[in-house]
C-alpha cells in the first residue's frame, strides 16, 4: 500500500505556507517602502503649496494696498470721490465692489482684512482702510477671490484649508463646517516651530482637533501677515491610505492570482514527485535483491532509505570483491602475458638446419590469436636430410585451452615424426594419442605435409582443413580438394591417408585456417575463399614473405573496424631448388 500521499500532501502545504510568507513579507516590505515614499511626496507638496499661497496672498493684497494709496492720492488732491475714478478701478477682476465712507458713519468698522458671509454660505472677503482726511473705504473682493489664489496652487480637494486667528478659531474655510469652530492648535507651540526652523514662514503640525474628534493628518500652517492670521492647509490621511489601499488591492489581486498559480504548479510538482516515489517504491518492490515490507508502519520514503542504506552496504562489499577481482585479473593478465611468450616462442623460427637449404624452399608464415593467446598453430622443420615436414592446424574453441590444446599437439607432433615415416601414419599416431587422452574434448582440424626437397615430391594429409591453395609457376592457382578424415582427437582408432603431388620449380602451397576467409565486412559480407583467390592473382612471382604480407593487408583492408572473429594462421611455401642438397 503506497503510503507517501500524506507526505506528499504536507509538502505541498509546507511549500505554499513558505510562499505566502514571502509574499506577505514582501507586502510588507512593499507596504512600509511604498508608505514612506507617499509621505515624503506628500509632505514635499504641501510644504511647495503652502509656501507658494503665502507669497500669492501677500502679493494680492499688496496689489489692493497699492488701489488704495491710488483712492488716497485722488481725494487728497480732489476733495471728492470721481464715480469714474472708482469704476476704473473696478476694472480689477479680483474686486467686487468699492465703497468710500466718511468716517462719521463707519466709525465702528474694523480697519484691515474681514470677511462676511452671503445668504448662499460663500465667504466675502473685505478690506477696509481709512482715505484721506476724513474716508474711509471699503473693498469687497469677489466671492471666489481666495479660491482664485489657491486652487492654481493646488489646494482644492482633498486638500482643506483654514485661516485661524490668534484665539484658533476658524475664520474661513473651503469645509463650512470648520467656519467659527475652535480647532485644537496650540499657537505658542506653532510660533516656537516657526522660530526652531529660522523661518517665519511655515512650520509642520502631525495632529490636532476640531469638532470633537482627534484626526491624524499631514499639514503645514503659516502665518499670513497681510491678514494677521493663520493659513493652514493639510491633507487627510485618509486620502493617502485610500489610493494606498487600491494599490494594495491590485497588488493583493496580483499575489492571488500568482498564489493559486504557484499552488497549482507545487501540487502538480508533488505529484510528479508522489509518482516517481511509487515508480521507485515498485522497482524495489520487485527487485529480488531488495526488500518491502506492505504492513511496515513507515512511509515509502523511509522504505526507500533503508533499501538504499542496503545498497550502499551491498555497494561496499561488491567493491572489496572488486579489488580482489581486479588483483586476480592483473594476476592472469600476467600469466597471460607470459603464456603469450611462451606460445611465440615455440613456434618455427629461422635456424641453421633451415637457412642452409634456403636456396631449395623458403617459408613465409603469420599466426595472429583473437585473444591474447590462440589456439591455431603451424610449424616446419627438416625431419631428415631431405624431408621438410610441415603443419598447419586450427584447434576448437579460444583462448586458454585451445592455446594449451595447440602447445600439446605441437609437441606431440615432434616426438612421433620419424624419418621413415608417411604423413598418413603421423597423423594416425598423433590422433590416436591425442584421443586417448583428450579429457578437454577439445579437436583439431590439421594439414601436414611433407616435401622431398630434392625432387619436389609433396606428399599431404588433410584432417578435415581448409583446402591449401597452389600457386602455379606460371600463376595459375589450383585447390588440393584431397581430404583424409575426421578432426583429430575424436575417435582414437581412426586411420588417416595421404595424397602425393609434384611441385614444379617454383610453385609454392598456400595453407591458412579459417579465421582468415570467415572475417567480415562492415556489410556483413565474408572474406571467402574467392576474394582470397582474386588476391593471390598475380602473386606467383612474390617470395613467401611477401604474398603473406599482401594478403594480411588485404584482409585488414576489407573488414575495416569490423574485430576478428577467429584465429587467423596463414603459411606459404615455395620450392626452389637451385642448388645442392646439403647432406647431414
């Protein structure tokens, strides 16, 4: 019973609750980055608005001072208001109306800037000051005199704002319910902040109160000197957190959608993972090397563990084995080696017995072994003054004891051949031993053959070997199809014959096993005897050495990369005679 689906289903949660604390922390981080960033944005622009209003304020009113010091100018030198004068002067858009008093009956106005109220609620601002010798007059401004100055500015809303006079009581206001209010703000305070900040300008307040409720906002107060009062501009903070709160709830749209994703992309990853863990969970399950137990209390993964805990234990000890194997490798590597050295050295080379008749034949041979030894074999040496005797053979089987087989059947050849003696009763000698105490059951396929160096006269025994090949003196290549038997080491009582031929000056034999016609193409194709037979064209006039050499290389050439299959063991024979026979 597979059990990791919990394991699975827990790592899933894990995942997306460490996800979610990323993000949330990344709000966070965006949140408190973000917030920091509104309120310098905002605390730099009220503090530009504030100071911008202060300096459009003075300079109005300096502008309806200097229409003023125009009325006292006029009187002083006339006496008496001129209705033109006065309505030239209402040709200033800011102003509404003016109005010139003899003092007697504004006696109790107040001199400098009011404002007054209209039946619709708009404030009118007025400024009232004396005029000659015995006026006064009065400028009303037009009801949008004041918005005119700060809506450019940008104080409009949300933005509010308020003029406070010394008793902080809201003289006007862009909120109507500020008007005649007294609002929370400690004047000494304010007037110590403008002065800390060497300015008389503007100074910066966090809190205050009006109507009966502590509100936290952003603002700037200055004092307007032109009125002997107080500007104040802030901004709610519940404006800031409300596109703050848009913001964070697009972003929070964004995080959703990303959440659900991200949970979809971590259950299918579980998944996967929950099916790789039963893939593996199976593959132990049915491995025979490796156990399960289904009523084990453990999930798959802690099964898994303890059978990869079993592997590695497995792993070391098959490791030790290893070193010892590798020990035991270099060892018969070694033995090898020097069983390869052994087997070159027991075949046929040039000495004396053979180089003082090398003017009556010559020899050419080449044995190449599949594997570091082999088992085919050939040799030739004079059996007496004027017999060469020589073999070619191709022993069942590769390697090791087909090599010892080869050695056994070399030495044994040697001790039975005696001068007298056909080749048919050699090989009937050499197979009855070979039978007899053959406990390998292991065969060869033989040719040997003997040559009257005098006369020519060959005289072969075929043991189910491939068929030699004559090379003609005049470069016809003949078959010896003669065959005499069975392989030898079968049958112990088996009687071999032989077949006699003439050499002619010149001719020469071709022997070879059959690891030379079996080698293959990188199609397939086999060597054969014929394409062994097309090389040999035209090689009646090569020495031995040479005609081995030419088919060795035509061999190499047609298999290509393609490995031998077999031992391949070629000898080649010409007689000669041109001189005398050297008598022993």
């Amino acid at each position: 019973m597979i059990k990791n689906k919990h394991f699975t289903t827990q790592l899933t949660i894990l995942h997306i609750i460490h996800f979610m604390v990323i993000i949330v922390v990344l709000l966070v981080l965006n949140f408190i980055i973000l917030s920091k960033s509104i309120n310098s944005n905002v605390n730099n622009s009220l503090l530009q608005k504030i100071k911008t209003s202060n300096y459009l304020l003075n300079e109005r009113t300096k502008d309806i001072d200097s229409i003023i010091e125009l009325i006292n100018r006029h009187l002083n030198n006339q006496n008496e208001i001129n209705t033109v004068f006065l309505n030239a002067l209402l040709l200033n858009t800011e102003i509404s109306n003016i109005i010139i008093y003899p003092i007697d009956t504004m006696a109790n106005t107040q001199l400098g800037w009011q404002f007054t109220r209209t039946d619709k609620g708009k404030i009118k601002w007025i400024c009232t000051q004396n005029v000659g010798e015995n006026f006064r007059a009065e400028i009303k401004m037009k009801e949008n005199w004041i918005e005119d100055q700060l809506i450019p500015v940008g104080i409009s809303f949300p933005y509010l704002y308020a003029f406070v006079d010394s008793e902080a009581t809201v003289l006007a206001s862009n909120n109507n319910n500020l008007i005649n209010k007294s609002i929370n703000l400690d004047l000494q305070y304010i007037d110590e902040l403008l002065t800390n900040n060497n300015t008389d300008e503007y100074g910066f307040i966090k809190k205050f109160s009006f109507l009966g409720s502590d509100i936290k906002f952003k603002s700037y107060i200055t004092h307007v000197e032109a009125f002997n009062n107080y500007l104040v501009v802030f901004h709610p903070r519940t404006y800031v957190f409300e596109y703050l709160g848009r913001y964070t709830a697009f972003i929070m749209l964004i995080v959703s959608f990303l959440m659900v994703l991200t949970s979809y992309i971590i259950i299918r990853t579980n998944r996967r993972l929950a099916w790789a863990i039963k893939d593996i969970f199976a593959t132990i399950k049915n491995s025979k090397y490796l156990s399960i137990n289904p009523k084990s209390s453990e999930n798959d993964l802690m099964q898994i563990k303890r059978n990869v805990e079993s592997l590695i234990n497995q792993l070391s000890i098959y490791e030790k084995k290893l070193e010892q194997t590798v020990v035991e490798s270099q060892k018969i590597e070694h033995d090898l080696i020097i069983a390869k050295r052994l087997q070159q050295s027991l075949l046929p080379k040039q000495n004396k017995q053979i180089t003082k008749h090398e003017k009556l034949f010559k020899i050419g041979a080449y044995s190449e072994a599949l594997y570091d030894i082999g088992g085919d074999l050939y040799d030739y040496f004079i059996l007496d003054g004027k017999h060469l005797l020589f073999m070619v053979g191709d022993v069942s089987g590769k390697g090791i004891p087909a090599a010892l087989f080869m050695i056994y059947t070399q030495t044994l050849l040697r001790s039975i051949a005696k001068r007298g003696m056909s080749v048919g009763e050699i090989v009937t000698e050499l197979n009855s031993k070979l039978a007899n105490e053959n406990t390998s059951e292991l065969f060869v396929t033989l040719l040997i053959g003997m040559l009257d160096i005098e006369t020519g006269l060959l005289e072969y025994c075929n043991a189910a070997h491939n068929l030699p090949l004559v090379i003609k003196n005049d470069g016809h290549i003949n078959e010896l199809a003669d065959t005499h038997g069975i392989p030898l080491g079968i049958y112990a009582n088996k009687k071999y014959g032989q077949s006699v031929i003439q050499l002619a000056q010149n001719d020469q034999i071709f022997i070879y096993t059959d690891g030379v016609i079996d080698i293959k193409d990188e199609n397939g194709m086999n060597y054969s005897i014929d394409v062994l037979r097309y090389n040999l064209m035209g090689s009646w006039f090569n020495t031995p050495d040479q005609i081995v050499k030419i088919i060795m290389e035509s061999v190499n050439s047609f298999r290509g990369n393609i490995a031998p299959v077999d031992d391949m063991t070629i000898l080649v024979l010409q007689y000669i005679n041109k001189g005398k026979i050297h008598k022993e």
